[in-house]
C-alpha cells in the first residue's frame, strides 16, 4: 500500500502500550502510518512470556501538519482486531501543527 501522501499530513506518530501506568513498550519505528506502529508493539507484546500484558492501554501519539474533518490517524481493522486481541483500550494525542505552521508563514505588522 502506498503510504507516501502521509507525508504531507503527518508530523510524527508513536503508540505505546501501558499497563497499570506502567510503560510496557513504545513504538520506535519511524513510519509515519499508525499502523505500523501499533504492529510494531502488538508483536512486541506477543513475544513477552506468560502474556501478562492484556487489558493495558494504546496510547497513540499523532500530530498532524494539517487537520481537517476525517484527518487524525486511520486505524485499520488489523490493527482493531490485534488490539481487542489483547483485550486492551485504545487512548488518542492527537495534536496539529496547523498554527504553528501559520504563524511561522505570517508576518505581523505592528502599528
């Protein structure tokens, strides 16, 4: 799947997994579709012995360049489907850097 549009709307992405407040793993790819992050640390949690790690939670990270109606990060039903695997909660950053960009192309002029 072609994936190289996400450059133009996403800044960064990142997903880590908590359990108990407690940081279990957080994604280190530096892909900017969320859903090979949350592959990365879905089977990161699959290789842990005992699979003590059900019912924590995915925080996803996302900040986008621009936002509009039905921009934010696209969860594929795989990724659904892994993360109900686990039995685990999905919580959302979601952040835009569309002022920050604005302001930086903008001059303002004082009187």
């Amino acid at each position: 799947m072609d994936n190289s549009w996400l450059i133009d709307y996403v800044a960064a992405v990142q997903v880590a997994y908590f359990l108990s407040e407690k940081t279990i793993y957080r994604s280190t790819s530096n892909s900017l579709d969320v859903n090979d992050h949350i592959r990365e640390v879905a089977d990161h949690l699959a290789s842990l012995p005992g699979g003590d790690s059900r019912g924590g939670t995915f925080d996803i990270y996302y900040k986008g360049k621009r936002m509009f109606v039905g921009d934010g990060p696209r969860i594929s039903s795989e990724s659904i489907f892994r993360i109900a695997a686990l039995q685990a909660d999905i919580g959302q950053d979601i952040y835009c850097m569309c002022n920050e960009a604005r302001v930086a192309n903008q001059s303002s002029p004082r009187d």
